[in-house]
C-alpha cells in the first residue's frame, strides 16, 4: 500500500482514483494509504456548495473551477478538484446529471480533478467516507477543493459542513417549500449566492433574502486572544451560464479564506471537522466489536423480544449494554449514556 | 413517569404533547415512560410521505388525513397522527409553513393529532428520536401515522423508511436536479403519487416516472413459504388541493397494507426498522460510555495529534480502541471493525 500511496503523492490521477474508491468501499487499503498521506493533508481550501435543488450548483461550480484556473486578478492558477455527492442510485446507474456538461468544460486540463460519489442509500455511509476523500485529495496536493451537494437535505447541510467556506446557492422564487429549506441553511452560509438573477422574481427573491440575512445575528469563529473579527456574510447575484457574478464571488471567497486565518476560524473549523469524522469512526467501530462481542444468537432474540413487544427499545439497551463483555468503567447505567 | 404513560393511555392529548418533548429532548423519564407504553405498539399503519420540495407534500397529507376521517366507502373512520418532519431552524424559529392551512383544515377533530419535529442540526437526532415519538402515538391508540417530511435529502428518505408505506411525491417538470433526487427515491417508493397534475408539463412527467418505474424491477418483501405476491408501485396522479385522485390515492393505500399482511412484509418492515432504531440508540450511547472510560484530557490530545497531521483519523481511531479500558472481546484488530 505504501505504493499505491507514493502513487498518490508523484501525482498519478490513476492511483488517486482507485484510492478514492478503496476509502469509499471503506477498504483497508485505503485506510492504510490514508495513513501515509494525512501528514500531508491539511493545506487546501474546502468549499462547500449546497443550496435548493434547481438553483444551478453544477453550473456555478465549473464556473468556479475555471475561476481558479485561470484567474482574473492575474494571482497564479490554482489546481482544483470538485467532489459531487449525489443521492443517486441504482436506478439511474449513478451518473451525476451535471456531469457531462461538467467534462465538456473541463476536461483536458490536468489541474482539474472530478469525483462523483452516490450515496447508495446507506444511512452515515456518506458521512463516514466524506470527509476522507477529500483529505485525500487535499494529501494529493490540489489547492482548492469544492464539495457540491445535490438537494439541501440534512445530510447535504452536514457534508457542507466540512468545509472552511460553505456557499449556500439560491434562485429565485421556488415556492414555499424552498424557503422552509431556505431558513434551514441560511444560517450556515458564509456566502450567499442568488444565482439565475436574470430569472423573473430575482428582485423579491434578494429582498427576502437580504432580510432574512439582516435577521440572522453575525455568526463567530471560536474566540481569539483579542476581540475576533465577525464575518457578515454577503449576499451575491450571479448568473453561471454567462459567467457573470462569479469574479464577484471569487473576491468574497477570497476574503473569507482571510478572515478564517485572522480569527483562528481556519483552524477551529478543521479541529470539529476531525473531531466529527473521528466520532462517526468511533461510532461504527463500537457497535461492530460490540455486538461481535455477544453470545451468538442473543442479538436476534433480543430483537424478536422487541418486535413482540415484550421489552422496549430502551430496555433492549440496557439488556443489550448489561450482558455484553463490558468492563467496569462502561457499566454506568443510563446516567452516563445520557450525557455525553 | 406511570402516571404520564397512563394518562396518555387514557387519551389525554396534553399528556401525550409532553410525553413526545421528553421524548424529542431525549429526557430519561420520556425513556421510561415510552417503557410502559410500547406494549401497547405496533397496531398503526405507519405511512411516509417524501419527494421533491414544492410538489405539495403538506396538501396531499391534509387530504389523506381527511380522506382517513371521513372515509368515502363507508368504512369507519379512523384516527390520525400527522409527524412532520422539518429541517428548520432556530432562524424561523422552527414552524413549518403548512401549518397554519393543516390547522385551519384539520383543527377541532379530536380525532387528528398533528405534531413538527425540527431536526435543529444534529446529524442522527432525528433518525434517533422520530421511531420512539411515531412508536408513542402508535401506543396512544392512533389508527394511522402520517410521516411527513420536508424536502428529499438522504435523512428524508430514512425517516420516511421507518413506514410500512411510503408514498414519494412528484410535481410536473421540476428541472434536473429535482430528477436526479427522483431517481435516488424512487426506488424505495411503495406507491408514486404526481401532483399538481393540472400544471403544465403533467404528461410528460407522468411518461417519465411511468418509463422509470417499468426500469425498477420489482421489490420484494422477506420471502413467505411459498411464492410471496409482488408489490409493483402504482402512479396516482393527483391535484391535493381540488381533492383529485385522493380516492384512488386511499385505494393503493389500503391495498398495500393489504399486501403487506399477506406477503410478510408488515413483519419484516416492523423488524427492520426496530433493528435500526436499537443499533441508533446503541450506537450513540456506546460512544458516550466509551468516552468517558478515557482517562481525564486523552481525548482531546489526541484530537491536537489529528489537528497537527502527526497521526491520522484511523490510527487515531485504533489508538483510541487499544487504550479505551475495554474487554478481551473488543480487542480484535481492524478486521473485526471492518466486517459486521
């Protein structure tokens, strides 16, 4: 593995592919290369893009790529690499829809790197794997690293999560339940983007939008020694198709990459980052030893207990906890598993 | 907490609000409570509704709900609980947008009870808390659940999983990215319902969804002794809000609950899901009581050795196993934590 590793780090796309497919098969393999290049992780740019579905991300994230290929200020080009996760399935063989508009635009140019990965339906799965593969890619050396999510679920709101700058991508007037959505990750933008704002309702949609933002109190990185500073988030109109807004765009990510250096936001936001991906580790990890770790059979008997309603889930817990191979220290009762 | 669980069981809908805080805020006396009363769980029809955001979710449950109520065949009418399940946040301050029509609508008959859930955040808050608050209604005697949730992301589809039925909702023509979330949903859909069939662009859908479910083979249930029927997923096309198609919607309801009974499958559903909230629940409190059998600060040096590269997210994981006071039994290596 040390190979495929070293593979990884010379710049083999080829080896960066099948490493990504090793973590998301949550493979050994993978695990053990990751090992060997997480010392080597931690210097890209995250960004995460997430926002209601038809709000145009696909588009604005090539937009963006090509942003950082080819700079307008004239500051040299950056590599990127786009991770699209896709509640996709089976059913249409997962193949992201943006994707061949994606390749058209992009392709041929060594410095981009594309990477969609489905969900499969496996419920944590994604936010298990997530955040390797793209540490992964950050080892890999590519300088910018977007993360788009298709939908503005739950899950799409933690994998943007992951990221230094999460943009939270809009457009206009897409009825009541978008704007339910709406308010469940305006509070996690750092920028704000109305894209299409050549569509009909762009106007009423930034008003609502500015005052929603109005509303919303600045949000703060973990404190500083002195008073940190506080990031506003701005609200931008683009329109990917033409490209306009974009070098807009580009301007507040940029500064918002400052920002997080001056507030030690950059770093608290990697350390909870780490900290998440650690405990969903944790979390499955236990639960195999765990229930490797009961009687054979127990664990079906308990749940044919459950199903006939003899015990509750709660108590098939505190069964479950009191008869597994526990030492002293897990046996707290439910005091301990009610505070964490 | 026997007073409370009582109380619910006499009827009292105050009792039985509290009873599903304590629940939503994981309070030991929820716990005990949901104790007393999970006996008497298991006899409701649990129905979920999801799909895409804006394809009217919240009408077509207020008509099911009166179609419930009011049952056009003359059958007896049965009692509602409507869950809605909303990812909103402390920004709105957490009340869903339909909520004011289900009010006007439905309010003053006894015989619904309508409850929000908001996900505040907490990546597998809901998925732990929404079994035990749906199992709490089942217990207070409720003939039929409706789960609803808002928006179509990966945590929408799991909750609406816990359901014997699940009805996904589409509207006409709603651009791309709404159609790669369709193909991510559809495969689990029990019963396919377009509405806002009067829009423009119905046809069309109607073709497409038709074209997808002849792709999807069949889904099976857990196989009977002989040959077990097979459920093929109607489409409905209905207008909620003219009461359009909700006849036929009530039909393939009944029927799919009829199927259930017959195949296994309200059996199998009823288990699996039982299995999924217990491995939830043990999950979150095996990393608790795991955390806090580390000695005093362990934790947190090692998430400073994550944050400075010197070691990585799966060595920090296996560090952690070795150390952590645990049996003879969880001491297997990787390659228990790595099979199930």
């Amino acid at each position: 593995m040390t190979t495929l590793a070293e593979e990884v780090l010379a710049g083999s796309r080829l080896a960066l592919a099948r490493l990504l497919t090793l973590i998301e098969n949550e493979d050994p393999q993978g695990e053990a290369a990751l090992d060997r290049l997480f010392p080597h992780s931690g210097r890209a740019h995250w960004i995460g893009i997430t926002g209601s579905p038809g709000a145009g991300k696909s588009s604005l994230v090539n937009r963006l790529a090509r942003a950082f290929r080819q700079p307008a200020d004239g500051s040299p080009p950056r590599t990127v690499a786009i991770v699209a996760v896709d509640p996709s399935s089976p059913f249409t063989g997962g193949a992201l829809l943006g994707d061949r508009v994606r390749m058209r635009d992009l392709s041929g140019d060594p410095g981009v790197f594309i990477r969609s990965m489905a969900s499969r339906g496996a419920l944590g799965g994604l936010a298990r794997t997530t955040p390797a593969v793209v540490q992964a890619l950050d080892a890999a050396g590519f300088d910018v690293i977007l993360i788009e999510t298709v939908g503005a679920g739950q899950s799409e709101v933690e994998i943007a999560r992951l990221a230094h700058t999460i943009i939270v991508v809009e457009a206009p007037g897409m009825g009541d339940d978008i704007q339910a959505i709406k308010a469940g990750i305006l509070e996690i933008a750092d920028i704000l983007v109305l894209n299409k704002a050549d569509l009909p309702g762009a106007e009423n949609t930034l008003r609502s939008l500015r005052a929603m933002l109005e509303l919303g109190s600045p949000r703060r990185e973990a404190p500083a020694e002195n008073e940190p500073p506080v990031w506003r988030p701005p609200l931008v109109a683009t329109i990917a198709t033409q490209n306009e807004g974009i070098a807009e765009l580009m301007k507040h990510i940029r500064a918002h990459a400052d920002y997080l250096r001056q507030s030690g936001g950059w770093q608290a936001r990697d350390r909870s980052r780490l900290q998440t991906q650690l405990e969903e580790l944790l979390q499955a990890a236990l639960l195999r030893r765990w229930r490797s770790s009961l009687p054979d059979g127990r664990y079906q008997q308990i749940l044919g207990d459950l199903q006939a309603r003899r015990i509750s889930p709660y108590q098939a817990l505190h069964d479950l906890l009191d008869e597994a191979d526990l030492p002293q220290s897990f046996q707290r009762g439910s005091s301990a598993l009610l505070t964490s």
